[in-house]
C-alpha cells in the first residue's frame, strides 16, 4: 500500500507579516506521484517545501512517515573547493558511491567529475553531480526546487530525460515544457485554494482555462441579473414614493372620487410595494452570497505595455568575423609556454588541454586571453526578435556584452573584441540582465538612484502580481522570481529601439512568462533575447541564431 502526505488545516504566517502563506489547507499526496507545483511567485511554493522538511512552526497538521531530501543541497565553502566525493555523506546519510556512480551514467556525465573540486564544475554539472546524489537513495521523498535555471538546452534535455524515469517527488518549476515530459500531478496555488488534479502541465492549463471561461460567463449573467433586479427595486421604489405622496393633500378636481377610505388604501398599497423592494434587496444579496468568489481563483493575466522606439536604418547590429574574450589572469604548469590560449570558463586548464590543480608543482600564474566566441557573423535587422541559442559558456552573454559595450554601457572590465561589431549611432537599449545580487535596500531608494517614476515601477509590479506588501521590504528579501521581475519591470519601462534581454525568465512564474510572450508579440520590438525556455523562444523569435562558441 503505497504511502500518503496528508496535509490537514494547515495556517501558516512568517513573523511581522500580515497575509498568511496558507489558511487552513487540506489535500493529500501519494508519495509514487511525480507531482509538478504551480503557483505564482511569491505564494509560498519553496515555503511549503521548507514546511515539509520541519524548518517552520505552522498551526495544522503534516502526517506522513516520509523522510523528505531537498534539491539543491546547500554547500558550505568548504564543501565547494573539495571533490563531490569527499563531501556527499554529509549530504545524504548513507550514500554509497557506486549508486551515485549508476545515477551519473543516466545523467550523462564521467565519474571523474565527483573527484574534482565542486567550484571547478560548470553548473550543469553541478546540478547533475546534486541530483545523482539526491536520488541515489531510496524511500526518501523528492523536493527538487528549480533544477533547470540557467541550464542550456542540452543539459535540460538531459535532465528532463532523467526525471520522467523517476517518481515520488515535488518538481517546482515554470518551464512548461519539463512540466509537460516529468510529471503525471500537478499541486497547484490558485490565488484562494489548493487544488491537486491528474496530469501534466498543459492537460491542467486546458482544463483551467475551460474553467475559468465557464466562470466568467457565470460571473456576467450573475452581474445581469444583479442588475435586472437593481431595477426592479428601483422602479418599484419610486412606484412606492410615488404612491405615498398621494397619502397626504388632493386636487378636488383630478382626484373628485377621492373617498374617506382611499387614505388607508394608499398606505396599504404602498406597504405592499416596500414589501416587494424589500424582497429584491434580499434576493439580490442573496444571490450576491451565493456567487461571492466566483472568480476568486481565476487567474487573470494583465496585458503589459512598452515603448518600442523607431530607429532611422534597417540595420541596427552588424558582426562580421567577430571574435569575444576577456584578459584575465590564466594558468598553467609548464613555466616558458607561452601565454595560455583560451581555457574553459573557469581559466583552469594548460595551454594543451591538461587540467590544473591549484597548489600542484609547476602551477603558476600569467596574463592571458580568455576567448569565449571566435568568427561569429550576426545581423539585426529593425522589427526582428532574435533568440541566441548554444551550449552555457558559448559566448550568449558575451557576445550580449560586446554589443552593450559598443552602445556606450558599462560592462566587465577586461572585455575584448576583435573583428567587425558595429551598432547603429544613438541607439537606445532596455537590458534585463542575469544577475539580482545587486537588489538591495528599500523600492524607493532604488527608484530613486535610477530615475524611475516611483508610483508606474510599482504598477508595472503590480501587473506582474506582485503584492502590494512587497513594497515595503528590503528587496534582499524578495523571492528569486520577485527579484527577476524587478529587473523585468525596469526593463519594460525603458523606451528603446532595442531590447537586450538575458535570461530574464529565470525563477519567474509561467503566468508572468504568458504575460510577456503577449506582450512581445502585441508591440513586436526589436530584440536580442538569451532565453532557455524552449515554449518562449518558439512563440516570440522571429529567427533563432545558434552560438557555437
């Protein structure tokens, strides 16, 4: 008999706020599900995981004789300078290195990797390296929190390869189409409730969206009868006012039939016509009682707006033969060499290909050149939406940089380019860039030190559903998706002649992400974009480039 999670009246607050996370929540799991979690940012997704793994005290009841293990583990800095295998016990009780091995085969990486320092792993490798760890297990519980950020389409193929194999876990995720090919439930925050129903991803959205057009027409034939009734009672009302004022003074001549009993006549009338607007009242609360809510659960999607501006050429970025990299400080063994040729991301191989260990004999330090993209050729013509595609470390971001950097913005010191990258003179540019570790401090300040009108930044937010009492916390303590559309936000109030966007889907929710696939699509900028959510790119790009660095 297979296990359950019971969640039963489940109230949880987090201290100083006003709103709960959850009010008295009931539904239950079976622990062989493959459950995707849905819900806008910010209303508690990565919270009722932390619940479950006892983190917070909550009013309400979690029964279950589940262990629960947590994706992405969290590393100390010591754990991130030494080999995975030195550190994975701590991480997993009882972990066995020749099940983690069976698990990175599925995942497609050498076992040579778990004997190499952590922080020398690019992130692929790193989130697969955890999530070998993670499952190499049993009769433990999933919760795996967004295991796809900042992923390149080969290594989430992978991953989403290797997920749909397994069951009995929580996926939080907003990419549609990993949602689609992992999970068989979906436990979905609606704006007032929880609900759990079969299937993946886009079988809930058609439903929901069945639903939730099913309700608004319920809600506007409710609002006519509302209305029909208002008038009634209005009308009957004035028939009653009306009727009164003749209670009291006559015109001998109009009312020449007037007889003593009339007054007592009238006043009985015009009880009976009260008692009828009386009725109307009561049945339109009625109705108003039994219809409160209707649509408290469907999720409206705001129409966004920017202000794409018109550039005098067709061109806007030209590359011919363009070569990207940085100077930075490059290792190798061998003293004489010569200077280092173009390493990996983290500069730590010799110039022929023979991986350094820092601290081994013969290691030492030069000046180099780290190219990251070499003979790229690309072209931008006025109206396009360009998405860049590659591997992570083929130069996306780069290459985004380099036309930054010819438009006059500040970027990394140490940047180079070599070849043909021209720009178009005065172009004005909205850049959403990757990074949020810069958000801190309080909304007025940061609106303030950018020159932002204060009160639209905050409806923009507002559109992007983002609660009013975020406003007045320090944006340190924001959720990753919150953080992102802070960006998303500065970046849609920036009139441009193009929009520079890079990974500016990362932690946002997929309404958010509907929103801004409408948007473009409405207003039609021009764009380079590095995004990659597959279901994004196919409905905004108007050409895909690929980067082979």
């Amino acid at each position: 008999m297979m296990a359950q999670i019971n969640v039963t009246n489940l109230t949880f607050c987090y201290d100083g706020s006003f709103d709960n996370v959850f009010e008295d929540v009931s539904f239950s799991v079976d622990t062989d599900w493959k459950l995707g979690f849905i819900g806008r940012n910010g209303k508690g997704k990565t919270t009722f995981l932390n619940l479950l793994l006892g983190k917070y005290e909550y009013s309400g009841n979690i029964c279950t004789q589940m262990v629960f293990d947590y994706f992405p583990y969290q590393l100390s800095e010591g754990q991130k300078a030494s080999p995975a295998v030195d550190f994975m016990g701590d991480l997993k009780a009882g972990c066995e290195p020749w099940r983690v091995f069976c698990e990175l085969d599925k995942l497609r990486l050498p076992q040579e990797v778990l004997y190499r320092p952590f922080s020398t792993l690019s992130h692929g490798e790193r989130t697969r390296v955890m999530l070998a760890i993670l499952f190499s297990g049993e009769n433990a519980f999933l919760l795996i929190d967004e295991p796809t950020n900042h992923l390149d389409q080969e290594a989430k193929d992978v991953v989403k390869n290797y997920l749909r194999q397994k069951k009995g876990f929580i996926l939080v995720s907003h990419d549609r189409d990993l949602l689609d090919a992992c999970i068989d439930h979906v436990l979905v925050l609606n704006r007032k409730t929880i609900e759990i129903q079969k299937g993946n991803f886009s079988s809930w959205w058609e439903n929901k969206s069945r639903r939730d057009n099913f309700s608004r027409k319920e809600n506007e034939k409710h609002l006519r009868e509302i209305g029909q009734l208002r008038q009634s009672a209005r009308q009957s009302d004035r028939w009653a006012q009306k009727n009164e004022s003749t209670k009291i003074g006559r015109d001998p001549i109009k009312d020449h039939d007037y007889k003593n009993g009339s007054r007592a006549y009238i006043g009985a009338k015009t009880k009976k016509m009260q008692s009828r607007v009386k009725q109307y009242e009561r049945r339109m609360e009625r109705e108003i009682e039994e219809k409160e809510g209707l649509l408290k659960d469907v999720e409206e999607v705001v129409d966004l707006k920017i202000t794409p501006l018109s550039y005098h050429k067709d061109v806007l970025v030209l590359a011919r033969d363009c070569t990207v990299g940085y100077v930075v400080p490059a290792r190798w063994k061998t003293p004489g060499r010569g200077a280092p040729g173009a390493g990996d991301l983290e500069g730590d191989f010799a110039p022929g290909g023979e991986r350094v260990i820092p601290g081994e004999p013969g290691f030492e330090m030069g000046e180099g050149e780290r190219t990251v993209l070499r003979g790229f050729n690309f072209e931008l013509r006025q109206g396009e939406r360009i998405a860049l595609r590659g591997r992570n470390g083929c130069g996306k971001s780069s290459f985004l940089k380099a036309v930054l950097s010819r438009m006059g913005q500040d970027m990394e010191a140490g940047l180079f380019v070599r070849g043909t990258l021209a720009v178009g003179t005065g172009l004005k540019v909205s850049y959403i860039n990757q990074d949020t570790s810069f958000l801190k401090g309080d909304m007025k300040a940061f609106c303030r030190a950018r020159g932002l009108d204060e009160s639209l930044f905050c409806a923009i937010l507002r559109q992007l559903d983002m609660g009013r009492e975020q406003f007045v916390k320090p944006m340190e303590d924001y959720s990753e998706g919150q953080k992102k559309k802070v960006l998303v936000a500065v970046g849609l109030m920036t009139p441009a002649h193009v929009y520079v966007w890079d990974e500016p889907l990362n932690y946002i929710d997929v309404f958010s992400r509907m929103q801004i696939e409408n948007l473009l699509l409405k207003f039609q900028p021009t764009m380079i974009v590095v995004e990659h959510d597959v279901r994004f790119c196919e409905r905004i790009a108007t050409r895909i480039v690929e980067v082979k660095g």
